[in-house]
C-alpha cells in the first residue's frame, strides 16, 4: 500500500488513500459501473461523500443509495458493502486511523 498512489482494491475498485492526520485520514475509491465493495466492518466511524455517480449501499441490512453530492454515515462496527449503479467516485473519511489501510 501506498500513501497518495492508486491501487487496486477489488475488481473494477481502484482507491488512493491520502496523507492521514494524526486521527483522521480520507480515501478517494473509483468505482466501474457494477463493481462491488464487499461487505466488511471495522470499529472506525466512517463518512462517505459521493462525488460523482450512483451507489447502493447496504449497512447493518439496509439499503442506502446516495448519489453525486450526497454522504452517507457508517457507524463502528456496522456490516457494510456497495455497488455501484453507475461509474462513481466517493471521498470516504474514517477516525480513528484506519492502521489495516495504512500498512
């Protein structure tokens, strides 16, 4: 993993993590119409801003979509996943320190 390259995530996902503050760090994610982020969950609160596109997300079971200027709250330790109903990129900000992202 690189600090501020991109790199390839899951199939049709690239992200490039930024440059982390001392308890938050951003991470912009591209996503090809149709590619999926599997469902995961971590004990960081995360908020997701979509900057372009279409996304289905679904937390703890439920489905949000949100589209170009509209964000989205991932709470600790909620089950979460995505698929892109169209290309989309999102800004995804997390605290504290995502540690597994950063190597």
């Amino acid at each position: 993993m690189s600090i501020n390259q991109w790199e390839k995530a899951e199939p049709g996902v690239q992200r490039r993590i930024h440059s982390p503050g001392k308890e938050v760090m951003m991470m912009e994610v591209l996503f090809e119409e149709g590619a999926e982020g599997s469902s995961h969950h971590h004990p960081h609160e995360q908020l997701t801003y979509c900057v372009e596109g279409k996304l289905a997300f679904h937390v703890n079971g439920e489905e949000k979509v949100i589209e170009a200027g509209e964000s989205l709250h991932i709470p600790s330790n909620a089950e979460h996943g995505v698929k892109a109903l169209k290309r989309s990129k999102i800004i995804d900000m997390f605290t504290p320190l995502r540690e597994d992202l950063l190597g």
